[in-house]
C-alpha cells in the first residue's frame, strides 16, 4: 500500500492494535548526519510509550532482526532516504519468494521479512517509511533543518496510523 493510497483511505484500517502488535525499527547512524533519522524517530516513539507498540534502534538491519519481527503481526522499518518523495514515503513491502542477497553485517528490509517468514514462518505485514534527508557527508550528530522538518512529518503520520 503506498502512502497516497493510505492518505486516501484514511490511516484506521492498517493496523488493529487490540489484537496485533507493531514492531518499529528505527536504523541509521546518528554519527552520519541525516542518516540518523531511523534512530530519532524511534526515540522519539519510544518515548511515547505506545501500548502495542515495540521499537528498536539499531545501526543497521542484520539477520538477529527476523527473530523480532517474527513475533509481531507488524513491522515498520524507518530510515534515511537519500533520493525520494520528501517529507517521507510510506511502502508496503512484498517478500521476496527467493532469498534475497544480503552479507553477514547488513541486509535490506526485504531479507528481514524473508528469513522472518522461513526461519520462524512469520506472517508480518511489513512497510519502509522513508524519511528524507539532505546531508550525509559529514560526521556530526545532528540533524540538517529540512530533515528535521521532515523527521516532524513521519513522526505525526506514524502516530497518527499507531491510532494514537
């Protein structure tokens, strides 16, 4: 489901969380600039507390991750986009039938829910949000003012689809 298609439709009927449960994982280097948009919108929703609702931050996705989203009905990976829809995109993922490529430090949101489903045989529904960001060239943690803004937008539109 893509994010205008949420929009449209309205946010309520994604997530049931009197009967499910949503893992959000925020991953990036907070060292790297915008990169670490992954990780400040998961503390900023871990701060909410949400009922139903785990987060984790992480630098990366590795294959330790398919055992977390296994045990939830939901999963919403936030990253960094470097190119894209600003302030964010919002997709659903499709697992792959195959196993996708992936090394031994780092593997994509599409692998996560791949050895999910064939190492634990999970049926979490999985999405990327995509927070845009601008600068990822330096070494300074914080965050550019556009992706800040930008970081605002997620952080409402995922609040608002956790039904809070």
């Amino acid at each position: 489901m893509t994010l205008m298609a949420i929009l449209s439709t309205g946010t309520a009927n994604i997530f049931d969380l009197r009967s499910g449960t949503v893992l959000v994982i925020g991953y990036g280097n907070p060292g790297r600039m915008d990169d670490g948009l992954g990780p400040a919108l998961s503390a900023r929703l871990e701060a909410c507390a949400l009922k139903g609702v785990s987060v984790e931050t992480d630098y990366q996705l590795v294959v330790e991750h398919a055992h977390e989203i296994a045990q939830h009905d939901h999963v919403v990976f936030a990253d960094a986009a470097i190119k894209g829809e600003a302030p964010f995109s919002f997709t659903e993922i499709t697992v792959p039938d195959h196993q996708p490529p992936f090394n031994s430090h780092s593997l994509s949101p599409e692998a996560g829910m791949f050895f999910a489903r064939t190492m634990f045989g999970a049926t979490t529904k999985g999405y990327m949000l995509g927070i845009r960001g601008y600068e990822f060239d330096g070494f300074d943690e914080r965050l550019s003012e556009r992706a800040k803004e930008n970081l605002e937008a997620a952080f409402s539109f995922i609040v608002k689809l956790l039904g809070r």
